[in-house]
C-alpha cells in the first residue's frame, strides 16, 4: 500500500474516530529530537505506523525513523496553529513588534528588484515556464512564502533551499490534501447560500 493511500485510510480511521486508532507519544530523553513534544507517532491494533500526527494542526505526515525529523521539524516552524506546548525556545516569543504592523508597504531598493528580476527571468529561461507565471496568484504565494521563510534569518545565515523547498512527490501529496479543503469549504459555502 502506497503512503499516500495509507495515509488517507488512516484519517479516514480517525474521522470516524475508530478504535483501532491510538496515538503513540516518544519519551523525552536528551537524545530524542524536541520536534517530537509537537507529533505523535498513529499505531492501528496497537501497531506503530510510518504516520505520524502533527499535535497542533492534526495534518498527517509520512515518517521513518532511518530518514530523520528534518521534516518535522520543517511542519513544526511553519504549523500555523497555536502550539499546546510551552516552548523554551525564544524564537517563538512574541516580540513587541509584533504586536505593530506598518500600514505602508517598505521602499524595495533598485538593487533587490533587479536581483528579483534576474531570479524570475532565469527562472522562465532554465525551468521553460510562460512569462505569465511570475504574475500568477500560485508564484506570487510562493514568493511572499520564501520572502517570509527569510525573514527568520539572519543577513549572515547561509540557506540551502534544497532544505527549504518541498520535493515534487511532497508538493503532489499536498495538492490533493490542498483540494479536498478547498473542496470542503465550498461545499459549506453552498450549503450557507
């Protein structure tokens, strides 16, 4: 059974809030990576998957133990929901400003745009993309996302993206995930007309 299949039979499991399903959470120790205080491995008849849940938004990833929490530890920075563990992490303090957001948008320097601009048209060229991709509403979302991704570092921080960028097969999981809550909300907009 493919993980993406696997993975929908499990929230289907959950939905239906089966008795099959428990969520399975490691013990703390100074070798356990702190990403687990946020996920919970799914066992199914008390068998441990290679599924775990994220406690904060509930979304279902794929894990194994011999690839590593990189990509928890991704989800846990990026998790829009509240978190429900106390953190000793200082990056997650609120900060004073931001509770202060500027009504006007900042002045972009000449020598940022024309970085941007090179970016997208060598992105158009190596990639063979249409021009009007770097106006659409999909590279505009990316974009602001990377742009805000890099606010979290600091000027002398190197960045792999290849740490940061999803691979094609996560982003093809994603869509359909993506799809059936689009799909859901619409359907609830429809019934509210």
């Amino acid at each position: 059974m493919d993980k993406s299949t696997k993975k929908t039979r499990i929230q289907q499991l959950i939905n239906d809030d089966s008795k099959s399903i428990s969520f399975f959470k490691p013990k703390e120790s100074p070798k356990r990576s702190i990403v687990w205080q946020s996920f919970s491995i799914i066992c199914v008849d008390g068998k441990k998957q290679e599924i775990v849940s994220c406690d904060k938004c509930k979304q279902l990833m794929a894990y194994r133990a011999r690839d590593g929490t990189n990509s928890l530890a991704r989800h846990t920075r990026s998790c829009k929901n509240e978190s429900s563990i106390p953190s000793s992490n200082s990056s997650n303090q609120n900060q004073v400003t931001d509770y202060f957001s500027s009504s006007k948008t900042s002045i972009i320097p000449k020598k940022i745009k024309d970085r941007v601009k090179i970016g997208c048209v060598e992105f158009i060229a190596l990639d063979s993309r249409p021009f009007e991709t770097v106006s659409g509403e999909g590279f505009m979302k990316l974009a602001q996302s990377l742009f805000d991704a890099g606010k979290y570092f600091s000027p002398t921080s190197t960045v792999n993206l290849k740490d940061l960028i999803p691979s094609p097969v996560t982003v093809s999981r994603n869509v359909e995930d993506l799809y059936k809550k689009k799909q859901s909300e619409l359907a609830k907009l429809c019934i509210n007309i």
